[in-house]
C-alpha cells in the first residue's frame, strides 16, 4: 500500500487476522493492521480499517431487535388466541352445565317428559363434550408451541383456522340451545294432555262416586270452566239461521281474582270471526260486539256470584238493550244498524274466535260456570225476561235451548248438576 505523508512516500504491509461473526461461513472477516516496511518514524502507522466491521454489528443489532420485537408481538398474540380459547370453553362449560341441569330436572318429572328425552339429552350431552375435548386439545397444542416463532404467513394461516373453528363452535352451541328449548316445548305439551286426562278421569270418578249417570231433566245442567286457559271451553252443536233481531239469555258466575270476566259466549262466521260476541276485558265495561262494531254494557258481572244477563238486539237502527237479574240497566242504538246476523257459523261458550271455530286466547277466556244459554230470534217483552231472571218461568230458545245433548265440552271443562232456582240463590 501506498500513501503520502508529508510529500514522503511510504510503503506498508499489512497482518490480517481472521474474524468470525456468527456460525456460518458467510460471517467471516479479516482484520488486517499497516505496519511499514522500513519502519520509519517520518511515516505514520495507518489506523485499521474498521468501519466495515462497525457497519456489520450494527446490522446485526438492527435484526435482533426486530426479530425480540416479532417474538414478542406474537406471544402477546398467542396469549389473546389463548384468551379465546378460554371463553369458548367456558361457554361450553355452561351449556353442558343448563343441560344436565335440565336434564336432573326432567328426571324428576319423569311421568311429564316424553320417552325420548333422555335420549336426546344424552346426545346433547356428549356432543357438547366432544367439542370440549377439541378445545382442550386444540390449547395443549397452543401451550407446546407458545414459545417458538412462526412466519407471517403460517401465523395469519392459524389465526384464519382459529376464528374458524371459534364460529363452528358458536353455531353448534345455537343449535343445541334451540334443540333444548323445542325439548321443552315438547314437555309442555304433554304436560298439558296430561293435566286434559287427568282432569276428565277426576270428573267423571266424581260423578260415580256421586251416583249421577245423567240429570234429571235435560236442561237442568251447568259447565264448569275452571282454568284460565286456551282449552277449555263449550260448543254449542247447533249454529244460528239469518236473523233481523236476536235475544240472548244466559245464567253465568265469574271466578274471583280474575281479571274481567273475560268471554262468556262468541258466534263466529266465515270472514267474520267477531259476529256476535260477549266479552270484558280486565277493568273495562262488558263489550257485545255485531260484525265488529262495539257498545259497552251498563252490566257488573265480576263479584263471584250468580246473575242472569239478557241482551236483545234488532237490526232495524240497531237497537239493543242490557238487563241483569230482571233489571234493564241500559240501551242503546246504531249498533250495527242493518245488518242481518249471518247464518252457518259456530257458536262458543267460554273463548272468544280469532278464527272460525278456534285460535283462543286465554287472556280473553272465562273462567267460572255458565248454564241455561238460550237464543231467540226475536225481542223478547221485559215481563218474560223478569220471570226467567227470578224463576217464576221458563223459556227455552226457539234457535238454540239449553239442552245436555245440544252443549259439547272440551279440554278441561266439565258438565255438572244444577237445579234450575240453583242459581237465584247466589250462593254458587
């Protein structure tokens, strides 16, 4: 080498040793130190060349920290797929946990639950096991690698694989909640043909143990509701003609703590459901409702007792009037004013008709007795309605007339001796 000094040409040599960085090959150097031939003191030693080497560890310095920083971001985010896995377990852990709780449940219901339910909720039971060993193994394998470092890719390939599988889980857990929830449908419904049975079995033993096979005269007869229920109710086998004016009589005793008196009586015809009906609804006045159209009733039905209610109704201005126990508490006109009552329908003791025949509420059901349920097709005079109302006399409908053959019970409701001045006691 060569250099000038002071205008004095000086000529080095140079001993090298060799450096090593790192364990390959590609890592090693040499450092090589001038020493000048002559050794002459007018020529400087030239320093080593070491800027080379500075420039190599400060990349190697730069790499390290990156490769701290990618393993640092990637334990922080093994630890959030941990966190994940947790809650996906606990998850679990409380639906195995509703289930066989439910599953205890049913068992001390035995006789309510049907056959097949056991069954099922042992299915239920091990599927949801089955996805609880997946989660456990899946968190073993997530503890055995936590420590080692993964590409970009293979980590965004097992983080995609992860949310994957947490939404596969979050679909099975769905589906066994909704296979749980029709489960107990299923129990309640045959809960409630249990209750239907058990109940007819109960009145029909009465009746034996009574030593009434049948009553003393046709009319002489009461049906008892005594749930607030969809189920229960009576029918009347018989449906109305086309009438221009009605009278409606009926002998009725509401149960107490209810609220309203809920639907004594409803005639529904095809496309109207609401073609006559007698319905209260929880503090408000007693409703008839002809083809939709409303008049409240002066009438107080709710005090638990018995009372004898008498509507009339004509076509003609749509005129009607209200009587209770003989009285003509209030009436009223335009109700419905000119239309004839529809014949062909069906005629309801007990429910009010959201459709032809059926479709009950039983926030709209009566819950109590009826009895003696007679329709005319024309006003009767008031003297007749006070005989009837006291039980001076008797008129039986020339439409419909209260008779055991005539009146069909159903679910819960039951037909039970009554003697016709029974009622005028008002002693239930």
């Amino acid at each position: 080498m060569l250099h000038f000094a002071a205008g004095v040409l000086c000529v080095y040599a140079f001993t090298c040793v060799k450096v090593v960085y790192g364990q390959d090959k590609k890592g090693e150097r040499f450092l090589c130190t001038a020493i000048p031939i002559d050794v002459d003191k007018s020529c400087p030693v030239q320093p080593p060349p070491v800027q080379s080497a500075t420039v190599q560890e400060e990349e190697l310095r730069n790499t390290v920290m990156q490769l701290r920083e990618t393993i640092l971001q990637q334990k922080e985010t093994i630890a959030n797929q941990l966190g994940t896995i947790k809650e996906l377990t606990s998850k679990l852990s409380r639906c195995e946990s509703d289930s066989e709780y439910f599953r205890k449940s049913n068992k001390e219901t035995m006789d309510d639950v049907p056959k097949h339910s056991n069954d099922t909720i042992d299915i239920l039971g091990k599927t949801m096991q089955s996805l609880k060993d997946r989660l456990e193994n899946l968190e073993q394998m997530r503890a055995n690698i936590s420590g080692a470092s993964f590409p970009n890719d293979l980590r965004n390939l097992l983080q995609r694989r992860l949310e994957d599988l947490e939404n596969q889980l979050l679909k099975k857990v769905n589906e066994l909640k909704a296979e749980k929830s029709q489960l107990h449908n299923e129990t309640v419904a045959h809960r409630q043909r249990t209750d239907n049975a058990l109940n007819l079995l109960t009145n029909r033993i009465s009746e034996l143990e009574n030593g009434e096979v049948g009553f003393k005269s046709p009319e002489n007869f009461k049906i008892s509701l005594p749930l607030r229920t969809n189920y229960h109710y009576g029918k009347v086998k018989r449906s109305l003609p086309e009438m221009y004016a009605f009278t409606i009589c009926l002998w009725l005793k509401a149960s107490l703590g209810t609220p309203g008196v809920g639907t004594p009586f409803s005639y529904g015809v095809p496309g109207q459901a609401n073609e006559i009906v007698l319905i209260e609804w929880d503090s408000n006045p007693p409703e008839l409702l002809i083809n939709d159209k409303v008049a409240r009733l002066p009438l107080s039905l709710g005090d638990g007792r018995w009372h004898h209610v008498c509507i009339t109704w004509t076509v003609r201005d749509g005129v009607w009037e209200a009587y209770q126990d003989g009285q003509n508490l209030g009436s009223g006109e335009n109700l419905a004013p000119w239309h004839p009552i529809k014949p062909g329908g069906v005629i309801i003791l007990g429910q009010e008709q959201d459709i032809v025949g059926g479709r009950f509420d039983a926030n709209q059901a009566f819950v109590g007795e009826l009895s003696h349920f007679n329709i005319w097709d024309r006003v009767l005079r008031s003297t007749d309605i006070v005989s009837m109302a006291n039980c001076s006399s008797y008129m039986p409908g020339n439409v419909v007339a209260w008779t055991e053959s005539n009146i069909e019970v159903f679910g819960g409701a039951s037909k039970w001796p009554l003697e016709l001045c029974e009622t005028r006691l008002f002693d239930g």
